[in-house]
C-alpha cells in the first residue's frame, strides 16, 4: 500500500507529535503533509519527512499560528495531495482530517480532540477583552464549528485517543469511533529509575508541558505560593512570561526549566515526588509517561486523567479546579506512600508503544480487509 500521514501544522513539540512520530516509526516511507512547519521548533524531528505544506508556511504564521486558524480550513483544502495513495492516516486536533480526499483513498483519522475553537469557545476568547474583537471572533468560530463537523464526516473511521473524547465525537459529530487507542509512552525513554528518586531525597513537585491558558498553570503557583513546597515546572509557551509575573508577585518559588531534552525529562519524572495536573486534558501523555517514570501523579478529576490515574493506586486526585482543593490534594499526598515500582508496571501496561502500535495496525488491517471484500 502506498500511504500518506497528514499533521495539523508542525511548529511545536507535543503529544501530537509525539504519537506522529510513532506513525512515521510504522510507516517508514509514508511522506507527511501538513499547513505549515518550523524544524527549529520541532528539534528537526520531521524535516525529511515533510512532503507539501501550505500557503500559510510562512514566518509569523510558524510563530503565532492562531492568528491565523480562521484560514486553517482553506488551507488544508488547498494541499496539493497525489491520488496516488491507498491509504491516509491523519493525527488531528483540527484540520489534518479536513484534507481533500480522493475517491480510492482510505483515509483512518486519529482524532486528539475535535477543534476545540470551535466547539468550546471559551479557549479561542479566553484572551480577548474588548466586546468588538468577542463580536468579530463569534461569526468566525461558528463558521469554524460547521466546517468541522463537515470535515469530521469525511474519514472512513475515526479512532479517538480516549473515552472522553469519543463521547465528545459522538456529541458533536454525530460519529461512532472504530475504537479507543491510548497514545504511545516510549518505554524505552520514559521508565522507572530507582537511582533517581529515593526517599531521602530532596524531593520537588513537577508540573510539564505546553504553557497555555487552559493547562492551569497559574492555579499550580497559586497553590503553591500557600503550600511553600519546592515546584518545578518544565516546558514552554505563550504564558511564560505570565506566570513568571505571577510567580513573582505571589513569592511562590517555583523553578522555571525551559524545555527540556527527553533526557532530562525522564529525569524529572523519576525525580519527582509527585506530577501536579491540574488541567482537563484530551487524554494527558505526560501523565502517561510520568506514571511509566513511576511518578504518581495529583491531577484535577476530570477529562484524559481519569482513564490514567487509579485514585490511591497510581495517584490521587482533587475535585475542584482551584488552588485551594489543589493544596488541600497535595497536603492530603504527603501523609500517603506510593509504590513507585507499581505505578511504572501499571503504565507500561496501558500506555506503551508497542500496544499503540498492535492495536492500530490490527484496526487498519481490519478496515482493509473489510473494504476489499
């Protein structure tokens, strides 16, 4: 079979990518597509693997890509993208599965979540403060809203990369999915390392990833800033500078990392007493690969996290999204024992790659033989 992978857009390092990267592992000749792509900013993981990107690939949209999401769906249809293949996979949180697809070609969409601008406005409008540019933006996420739920209707079978999104395909597209499949931890990076983390140790808090809005980063400070315990946070984003403000103003100490190498990561997670996940995720890989670190994790009761975290087993977990229910969660942690060694194994069972891989090929496999007969 020939096959094509097609991206949102690649100019940050995250989840996403990280399950693209495990595709491209499965496919080794399969060519990516994608709107637009920023090798520096994604460490050159993808650079000889990008066949075609689109009109937006230019430098302020690599760099400040949301000013330009209402173009994201004229984009996408405007790929340029050979009918020549059996079979494309998309990995989308948006606009990879909205591609004009040919007549023969299969196409099997890996959905992170349905577009979130559109669907839960809220995200594009929690930083605008002025009622012309809210009157402005409203037309345009409603617009955003239909041409998903189109889009959405086009791929042959969906998969989702949890429960809690599939009930969110369901609610919003009106789709079944295939099937559940977690997103990959790499086990041979991210694994238990009993010489990192002892119980005389002094120990820190983590909290990673991506610093947007909707990750809750400021609520972890503002927990913080009340608890006095050592905090670490690794990653980066448009709210740095925000929350180095807050973290300022507020004395709470945390250590700003920057990103961070995979190594040091690992490293991390082995290190750390707990991982502070305050935020509804889609599904939450760095919960996943904390856990596989032996890291158990204090995380908000809701989204992704409830299919990682098994209250008192691997984690625990707070009910409210503030910092106060945050604090009273990890006041409530350090009087708890975790067997670190356990959460790994748990993980590794759940979460590894080669699962990821088996269940995607046993599906694709499935649908081919299906559509063949």
């Amino acid at each position: 079979m020939k096959i094509a992978l097609i991206h949102d857009y690649l100019n940050q390092y995250g989840g996403g990518e990280r399950v693209l990267e495990v595709l491209m592992e499965m496919f080794p000749d399969a060519p990516i597509y994608t709107l637009l792509h920023d090798g520096e900013r994604t460490l050159n993981r993808f650079s000889n693997r990008v066949k075609a990107t689109s009109f937006l690939d230019f430098s302020l949209a690599r760099r400040r890509h949301r000013l330009f999401i209402p173009l994201m769906p004229m984009a996408m249809k405007s790929l340029k993208i050979s009918e020549q293949y059996d079979l494309i996979i998309s990995d989308s949180a948006g606009f990879a599965k909205g591609f004009e697809q040919k007549p023969k070609t299969f196409h099997v969409s890996y959905i992170h979540t349905p577009l979130r601008y559109a669907w839960e406005q809220e995200y594009y409008l929690a930083n605008i403060i002025s009622k012309p540019e809210i009157l402005i933006s409203k037309p345009i996420l409603n617009y955003l809203k239909k041409w998903d739920f189109d889009a959405a209707q086009k791929p042959d079978i969906l998969i989702a990369n949890s429960n809690f999104i599939a009930e969110k395909i369901k609610k919003y597209y009106q789709r079944d999915v295939a099937k559940v499949i977690y997103p990959p931890v790499d086990t041979l990076q991210f694994y238990r390392d009993p010489e990192l983390h002892t119980p005389n140790a002094k120990s820190y808090y983590l909290a990673a990833g991506r610093l947007l809005h909707y990750k809750k980063f400021d609520l972890v400070i503002e927990a913080f800033s009340k608890l006095k315990l050592p905090l670490k946070i690794a990653g980066g984003g448009p709210e740095l500078e925000k929350l180095k403000n807050q973290n300022a103003r507020l004395k709470a100490g945390a250590e700003f990392l920057g990103f961070v190498s995979d190594d040091e990561l690992r490293t991390l997670y082995n290190g750390a007493r707990a991982l502070i996940f305050p935020q509804v995720e889609d599904f939450g890989l760095v919960a996943a690969e904390a856990q596989a670190c032996g890291a158990p994790a204090i995380a908000f009761a809701g989204g992704g996290a409830l299919e990682i975290i098994q209250d008192g087993k691997t984690g625990i977990f707070f009910k409210e999204q503030n910092s106060e229910s945050l604090a009273e969660a990890v006041r409530k942690f350090e009087h708890l024992k975790f067997d670190r060694n356990r959460i790994s194994r748990i993980a590794m069972g759940r979460f590894a790659k080669n699962i990821f891989k088996d269940k995607m090929l046993e599906l694709i496999n499935g649908c081919f033989s299906f559509h063949e007969n």
